[in-house]
C-alpha cells in the first residue's frame, strides 16, 4: 500500500478532504445515474476504502442525497459542489477523479 495522501476540494473550497493510500480502483462510469449526478457523458471514478478518506474542513456543510440505496451522494450546502458517493453495499467511497487533482489517474 502506498503512503501517499491527495487532498481535494468542493468547488468553493468550504469543504476539504484528503484521500491516503491506494485507490481500490479507477475507470469511467456511464450508467444512466453517474451522467445525471455528473452532467457529463461520462463520469471519471475512484474508488476507496472509507478509513482512507477523511474530511478535514468544513464537514457541517456536508449535505447528503440518497436517490438509492446503493449511491449516497455528498455535497457541499453552500456552492452544491460534488465532494463523493459513498457505496454501502459495496463497501466503498468514490470520489471523482477531477477532484485529485494530484492522483495519476489511471482508468482500468
């Protein structure tokens, strides 16, 4: 496991995250829900294991929207920037990959 760490942002930067380690994974999603959240064709993904990410500022603004079970989607409550989905029942975190801006992204 890598000792590296990635700090991201919302897009008004009232929330701060960082991510350490190792993603468990990386790739693109179309599915029909990730191109609406996204408002993209396509969305870029990493995944991680939840003790891997922490928030470090701002977490009082923190909303959360669960359209499903599967994906509950964060998002900053005063810009509306995407910060992550978390995936219960897969046991993961995915942030998009445009929010590390220092992680090598690399699609598998």
């Amino acid at each position: 496991m890598s000792n590296s760490t990635y700090s991201g942002q919302c897009f008004c930067g009232t929330v701060k995250f960082m991510v350490s380690g190792t993603p468990e994974g990386m790739g693109y999603c179309h599915c029909e829900s990730c191109r609406s959240w996204s408002a993209s064709p396509v969305n870029g993904f990493t995944l991680w294991d939840p003790q891997n990410l922490e928030i470090t500022e701002g977490e009082g603004h923190v909303g959360e929207y669960h359209k499903t079970e599967n994906s509950h989607r964060k998002f900053c409550t005063k810009c509306g920037g995407h910060l992550m989905t978390d995936h219960p029942g897969m046991g993961l975190v995915d942030v998009f990959s445009a929010m590390l801006p220092e992680l090598e992204f690399k699609p598998g």
